[in-house]
C-alpha cells in the first residue's frame, strides 16, 4: 500500500498524512517538492504528470501538462513562484500561476543529444543551473538557456551543487575533475 507520510523532526518519527494512493493509482512517484511559502501546497512529480496538494498533503489533484508524462524533478522558485517540472532526460516546462498553465522550454534549442544530468535551483534571484552530458553548465536566466563555460574543460557534467553561505558552485565532470566557481 502506498501512502504519503510526513516528519516534523527532522526524521526521527515519520505519521502517515494519507493514503490516498491506493491500487487504481498506478503512478510511480519520481520527485516531489514543497512551496517554502506554504507549507501546505506539495507538488509529486509522477510517471503520469504532476499531482498537487493544497492540504498538506491530505489529497492531491492531478495537474495538466497536456501530453506531458514522466515528471522526473520538481523545482519551486520561491523568489517568483514559478514552478519548474524537467520531464524525462531532456525536457523542461515552467509554470508561473501554480500549475494551470505549463509553457515548455525548448532546453532541446541546446542540441537533439543533450541529456540532463542534474538541476539545481538558485533562489537569489532566482534561475535554473542545468548540468548537461554535452553543452556542460547551461542556465535559464530572463526565459533563455545560457552556457556557463568559462573554464571548464570537460562538457560532460555529472552534477552540481552550491555552497550557500560562500555562493560557490561546484560541478563534478564525467572524468572525475571538480570545478569550483566562486
């Protein structure tokens, strides 16, 4: 039985919220992510699209993307509300207004091969940074992809993260090699 459960310690004891996910839903849930403004509005990313709750998690409501399945990752961007869903290997839609409406990308405009290895959100201001396995670092900045080279050596990047406190970047590439970019 699948069912959605919660901590409010840190992980030291889980309730389960609901269980809402019974045998008629067959979705794999890949990813979910929660509005750090409210608490209470989650979003899974699912084999078959996005659901969304607006209770805690209690019930979920499926949202449209239109043909759209395999939702693999879920970014919120508390800085502007928009919501980033990366769909399969090499796809991204953003919505602006909570869900209703998704626009596509277009992150295929970088190459028909590029395959997307990791995301990560920068909140202030806030963007996506993108590491690819053949345009290297690309981010979604003022609603157009850019390339973040500078630097690097290798294309095929694994993953990337952010240290907060300093605003350094770091990107592990396909050969082992650690990029930091302050």
């Amino acid at each position: 039985k699948k069912n959605f459960k919660y901590s409010d310690d840190g992980g030291v004891s889980w309730s389960i919220i609901n269980q809402v996910f019974k045998k008629e839903w067959d979705d794999v849930i890949n990813c979910l992510t929660v509005n750090p403004g409210n608490k209470k509005e989650i979003y899974l990313g699912t084999s078959d699209g996005i659901k969304k709750s607006v209770d805690g998690g209690k019930t979920f409501s499926a949202l449209y993307l239109g043909p759209v399945k395999d939702v693999t990752g879920i970014y919120y961007s508390p800085g502007n509300d928009n919501i980033y869903a990366k769909v399969g290997k090499d796809k991204f839609y953003q919505s602006s207004d909570g869900g209703k409406i998704w626009r596509n990308l277009n992150f295929t405009q970088l190459g028909n091969k590029t395959v997307i290895n990791d995301v990560l959100l920068i909140p202030d201001p806030p963007y996506l940074l993108v590491a690819t396995n053949t345009e290297g670092i690309v981010s979604f900045i003022n609603s157009e992809w850019k390339h973040l080279n500078t630097g690097l050596t290798l294309l095929n990047i694994n993953t990337v993260g952010e240290d907060y406190k300093t605003n350094s970047l770091y990107m592990l590439a396909n050969s082992c090699e650690i990029f930091k970019k302050e």
